[in-house]
C-alpha cells in the first residue's frame, strides 16, 4: 500500500513509476509531477477529469480556428478580412450593418461636414477672403471624398444584399435605393462640376486681387452723348460688354407685376408702365407719377435664393464687401448700368432678374456670352423709358456696363423713384433745410 502512494504513472504509456522520478523507466518521456495517465485498469489511479476536460477544449478551439478559414476556402471563398472596410467591400458585414452604418449614417455624416463647410464658407468670406476660400475648397475636398465614398458604399451594400438569407424582397429594395442615388447623382453631376470649377476659379481670381488691392484704380472717364464725364475720384472701372442682344418689358406685363425682390413691384410703382407711346410723356406714364424710377432693367442674375447669398455671390460680384447690408439683402438690386446705343447713353436702375436666367454670373459679372434662350440670346431687358430714350427696336444690340452712383450724370434716371439715389438725396437735402429752419 505504501509503495502504491510512492508511486505514479506515466501519462504516456501508463508505466509505474517512483513519486520522485523526471523520466519514464519504459518510454523515456520526462515525467511532470501533476501527470495521471488517461485510462488504467483496474488498481491503478485514475487521471483528473478536469485535466482532460481543459487538454479536450483547448484541442477544440484549436480545430474550431483552423476550420473557419479552411472551410471557406473549401467552398471557394476567401478567408474573412481582417480590415473592416475590405469586409463591407466584400459584403462580408450584415445586410443592417451595411446598410445603416456604412450607408446611412456616413453619408449623413458627409453631407452635414458639407454644408457646415460651405455655409462657414459663404460667411467667412464677407470678412474674410483667404479664410473663405479655405472653407471653399475643404468643402469641395469633402466632396470628392464622398463621392469616393459612395463607390464604396454601393458596392459592399450590393454585395451584402445578394448575399442576404432573409426576404428577397429586401434585396431588391436596397439595390433599388444604390441605383436611384446614382441615378440623381449623374443628373446632378453635368450642372455641379462645370459650376464648381467656374466659383474655384472665380476664387482664385478674387484671392489675386485681394493681393494686389494696393494698386491705385485709375480715373473713369465716359462718354456721353459727345460729351467727356470724367470722375475726379479714382473708382473701379468695369468691363463693358458688348453687343448684347437687348429686349423690353415694364412692370404690369405678363409675370412682371413683381420682381424677383420685391413681390409689391407694380404697386409700389404706382401702376402699370404702359409702353404705348401714345400713353407716354418725357418717358413715364401718363396716367400718374410713377413712385418708383423708371429708367430700369432686368439682368440675368440673382445673387439670392430662399433668402441666403448664394455661394459664389462674395466671390463673383466686385462691390459685395463694401453693398453687404445683411443676410439676405440684395448687393445687385437697384445697381445702375449704362446701356449704349450708338452715340447715346442712357442709365438705369437693376430692378429684376432676366430674361430666362437667374444664375448666368458668367455673363453678367465675368466675360463669357449670355447663355443662348428664345430671344436670341438676349442678355438684357430694359424699361420703355430706356427703350425710347436710345430708340431701340423691340429686339435690338447695345452695349452696356456697370457704373457707380457719383458717376451717373444728370438727365431724366434721376428724377424719379424712391428707389432713386439722387431723388432720396435731394429729400434728405430738403428735410435738412427745412430742419435748419
């Protein structure tokens, strides 16, 4: 009994051996001292239950690992990735998980970085243009970056779907949601692209003259009806355009009883402007006297929509840092222009948007044509006051371009309208003197 509980087996090939042996007297294994062999006969100690339970599952777990892998290669798949983006690329994630996570929530996530970066943007450049364009160009950078995204999104969400054991149907809704976000984006992508690289470069202009502001403007001169006006200050001298396809409308017409600012224009004007010349004397109706001036035009841009500046509005039009009055408030609404016919020059007041077109800031603030429309391309609508004043035909050619207020000459656009700068100046002047009274 004594030698049975000096004694211990070999776990090997169950050999007895001595308590305080390292080797195995038969098989020559190295002995460790917690060691019981598997099965024994009958008088011989039996092995640890929960030795062999823990030797067992760890035997298991191994065999489990190796078999994942192994199997997929068996049925022709290839081991599952360890990136995360590599799985949803190969549609390895969970249809949920695709759709919500990778699909959903980044684009959202995407599309917020977007507009908190073009409308920190359109705000910063106010005050700003360096930062500005800053902003600009991150957002456009954050644009291609979804689309790339979107690539990405399409296909692992694709894949995941064909690969989806549940209802069928929800396949073919998902891949019905892939296809019509391509679908609006590809109808989009012709006006975005063309317009993005047109405010980038309109940008980057506008960053060059930032720098070089320190150059003195030279003085404006400007003939009229024969006769040299030449400003005594030295102010910005805008580009003419030439031989645009000119049109006439008044207020009263067709869709013109308001404008694109003011949805009270033929009220507050007093009435329709009645283009019949036999209606008409010294170039206003004469019915009544109109309350709005009415020598104006309409250009084929506005710089607002659902009430905030569009984007490229700070970039585009050269007077926005000095006009800017507030959120909203149109810089190119009452602007005056001179329009040339010939040896004569008139002058009028940007009241309305058109003809046709409301975004062609190529056009009217940069150098390329008016977009082709139904009046042959016509970049410019004037009043009946304007039209008599140059005779021009109902379809005719001029050239025109803008002006500054102090270098608008005296004649019949500043006799009327509350919207007329000289006309407000001669009331303010005649309130001061009635005050010093």
């Amino acid at each position: 009994m004594s030698n049975a509980m000096s004694s211990n087996f070999c776990s090997r090939c169950g050999a007895s051996i001595q308590a305080d042996a390292n080797f195995c007297h038969a098989c020559g294994a190295r002995i460790q001292k917690s060691e019981v062999p598997p099965s024994q006969s009958a008088g011989r100690e039996l092995p640890s239950p929960s030795l062999r339970e823990s030797v067992a599952q760890e035997k298991q777990n191994k065999e489990t690992e190796l078999t994942t892998d192994q199997r997929r290669v068996l049925e022709g798949k290839r081991p599952l990735s360890k990136s995360y983006i590599a799985r949803h690329w190969r549609g390895e994630l969970s249809l949920p998980r695709s759709f919500w996570v990778n699909g959903v929530l980044l684009s959202v996530g995407l599309l917020l970085a977007l507009i908190m970066l073009t409308d920190t943007a359109r705000v910063v450049m106010r005050t700003n243009i360096h930062t500005g364009i800053a902003f600009l160009f991150a957002s456009y950078t954050v644009f291609w970056i979804g689309f790339v995204a979107a690539i990405w999104q399409s296909v692992g969400l694709s894949r995941s779907a064909t690969r989806y054991s549940g209802s069928p149907v929800l396949e073919v809704f998902v891949k019905a949601i892939i296809g019509l976000a391509w679908l609006l984006f590809f109808i989009k992508v012709p006006k975005v692209i063309p317009e993005t690289v047109a405010i980038s470069t309109a940008a980057v202009r506008s960053f060059v003259h930032s720098g070089n502001s320190h150059n003195p403007q030279h003085s404006d001169s400007t003939s009229i009806e024969g006769k040299a006006i030449t400003s005594q200050v030295r102010i910005h001298r805008y580009p003419s355009k030439t031989n645009i396809v000119t049109t006439f409308f008044w207020i009263g017409e067709s869709q013109h009883e308001r404008s694109v600012w003011n949805p009270k224009w033929m009220q507050d004007y007093g009435g329709p402007d009645n283009p019949d010349g036999s209606k008409r004397r010294n170039y206003i109706p004469i019915s009544f006297v109109p309350r709005q001036n009415p020598f104006y035009c309409a250009l084929p841009y506005n710089d607002v929509y659902r009430g905030q500046f569009k984007p490229e509005a700070p970039l585009v039009i050269p007077w926005f840092k000095q006009a800017y009055a507030g959120p909203g408030e149109s810089v190119c609404r009452h602007r005056w222009i001179a329009i040339r016919k010939g040896n004569r020059t008139c002058f009028a007041q940007w009241e309305d948007c058109g003809p046709f077109s409301t975004d062609d800031w190529q056009y009217v603030f940069g150098s390329e044509r008016p977009r082709p429309n139904a009046n042959h391309g016509a970049g410019l609508s004037v009043s009946p006051a304007v039209r008599d004043y140059l005779g021009l035909a109902p379809t005719d050619v001029i050239d025109w371009q803008f002006v500054e207020v102090r270098d608008v000459p005296p004649g019949p656009w500043r006799s009327y309208g509350e919207n007329n700068h000289f006309v407000i100046a001669r009331q303010i002047e005649q309130q001061a003197e009635k005050r010093s009274h």
